[in-house]
C-alpha cells in the first residue's frame, strides 16, 4: 500500500475546493501539520471531488441521486449471475438484429442497462456510483450520478452525454457536467455539437466558446463507448480526441494485461488499458469480453495522494 503523505502542501486548485479556515494553512509554502481526524476527514473528500469529474467518463446514469441506508443499499444491489445476464443479453440481441441495419450492426452490443459501482480509497468505501444506457428517438443517453461522504463532506457529480450513430460513426450531440462539494457553488458546465454546420458551443462559469468540428471528436464520457466498440472490432491502437473546456486534447491508451478480479458478481476477466498524464498521473481501466467489455474496474493513481478505485457490484439488462 502507499504510504502518502498527507501533510504535503497540496496545488491551490484542490485547496480552492476547502472552506476557508482550511485553505489557508493548506495553500501557503509552509508544512502545516493536520492532526489525524483533520487528515481522515479532508484529504479523500478533495481527492474524490477532483476524481469523480473524470472517473465519471465511464459512467451513465439518471441525474438524481438518492442517499440510502446500508441495508437499503445492500438490498439494490443484489448481484446477477452471468447467465441471468447472458440470457437477458440474448432476448435483446434477437431483437436489435430485426431493428438494426446493415450500417450499424458494428454497435449491437449497445444495450439499455442499468449498473452499479462501489467507491472505496485505500480500502474504505466511501460512496456508490450508478449508471444508466437508454435509447429514445433515436438517440442514445448515458448518465452518470455518484456521490460520495466522509462525515460532513460530500460530492455530488452527475453527467451526461447523448449521441447518435451516423454512417457507422459515434457523434456526440450533447455533454453535460455538474459537480457540487459541501461549502462550495456547484460548477456545471455544457458542450452541443452541430454536426449538419460543424460547429461546437459550449459553457463553463464565465467561459463561453465556439469550435469548428472539422473531425470527429468525442466528449470525455463517448470515447469509452467507443473503445468498447474498437475491441470488439479487434483494434489495438486506442487514441481519440476529446473536446473538454473548449480545446481539443488527445486520449491515448496502451493495453497492458488481462486480470481476474473477484467481485460481488463473481470472478470477472478484465482487460487493462491505462493512460498515463503529462504529470505522471495514471488513469486505468478494467473492460470485461463477456460483457462486450463494460467497465468493471476504474482506477486512478495520483502522487502522494491516496488511490481511488471504483468495482462494478451488480448490472442488469433491460428492453426497449
């Protein structure tokens, strides 16, 4: 396990997230001892409020977030052997190979579902996840809700993308984030793409811009649907380019192993494709074949901060 120290000074964009009598001993030059209750509480909230904007790239689920009690939690998240899943996959496949055309036959393994996620650092849990696939007109939505608490801190992020298939490609039609820390504004920011004028808009506090798409590009939560497809296709360069903030930026991932990794659910394989930041920084995730490689596992490794991980606990496949 790593050892991490927690008396470091931290940048001034995690201590910004802090209420006052906190910033100031933790964003000057000086090491600025915490006693043990202050390390326990403040630390992992700040780590997880920075995490979970990104973590929540493979996340999708309806924006409402509701606190439940262990027992209640216990009981939605009864987990669902692989054949009950297998079985429901098949149901829906029959139908999509009615509905689906030629074109788009390459995105069968699109399906509405529902999963669920734990958060844990270093071995504690400290919140859940849920996501959620839906189709509607045409269009397909992906939402993320995950909350985390530790005493009295938490954070609240949703986001959600919508996009379209067109020409056998993934086209992101609309992204939207909010973010809110106890003490703290919520932060939400909104990106639209017109692909019919090739122009994309978008918001964030005070910050507005508009961008020529002049190709194809991906909102930070799309291009993990379109990993899933590029290893079903049997790809093995995984490099994307991603709008966020009004610039573009370049994703890219190395495939690295294949893990077997117990969870609630059972035994599960998972591949392991990791993205290493200009800082060092790792973001890493777990994609499982025999579920058209959904995310299992998501983990992000920083510097002496404490490591972040989120475990998927139970899914379920449901109809149009």
């Amino acid at each position: 396990m790593r050892v991490t120290n927690w008396n470091k000074p931290l940048f001034s964009k995690f201590t910004k997230q802090l209420p006052p009598p906190y910033r100031t001993s933790l964003s000057t030059n000086h090491v600025c001892p915490l006693s043990q209750t202050q390390q326990s509480v403040i630390y992992p909230v700040i780590i997880l409020s920075v995490l979970l904007v990104f973590i929540s790239s493979s996340l999708h689920t309806e924006p409402l977030v509701q606190s439940l009690s262990q027992n209640e939690t216990n009981q939605k998240q009864q987990p669902f052997p692989l054949s009950t899943i297998q079985n429901q996959k098949n149901q829906i496949n029959k139908k999509n190979l009615k509905e689906q055309t030629n074109q788009n036959k390459h995105w069968l393994f699109l399906d509405n579902y529902q999963a669920e996620y734990v958060v844990q650092s270093d071995g504690d849990t400290l919140g859940h996840a849920t996501r959620k696939l839906t189709k509607k007109d045409g269009k397909w939505t992906l939402s993320t809700n995950a909350k985390i608490k530790k005493y009295f801190l938490s954070v609240k992020n949703t986001e959600i993308t919508e996009f379209h298939l067109s020409d056998n490609k993934l086209l992101s039609d609309r992204f939207y984030s909010r973010t809110k820390i106890t003490f703290k504004k919520a932060r939400v920011m909104e990106q639209n793409f017109d692909w019919e004028n090739k122009l994309e808009t978008g918001k964030r506090k005070n910050q507005s811009w508009k961008i020529p798409l002049d190709k194809q590009v991906f909102d930070r939560t799309s291009h993990i649907v379109q990993m899933r497809a590029d290893l079903l296709a049997g790809k093995k360069s995984f490099r994307y380019d991603i709008s966020y903030k009004g610039k573009f930026h370049v994703y890219s991932y190395i495939e690295e192993k294949e893990d077997i990794l117990q969870t609630k659910m059972g035994p599960l394989t998972g591949i392991k494709l990791v993205r290493q930041k200009s800082n060092g920084d790792i973001f890493a995730l777990w994609l499982c074949p025999e579920l058209n490689y959904l995310p299992i596992k998501i983990a992000q490794y920083e510097q002496d901060k404490p490591d972040v991980t989120l475990v998927l606990e139970s899914i379920e496949y449901q109809p149009d």
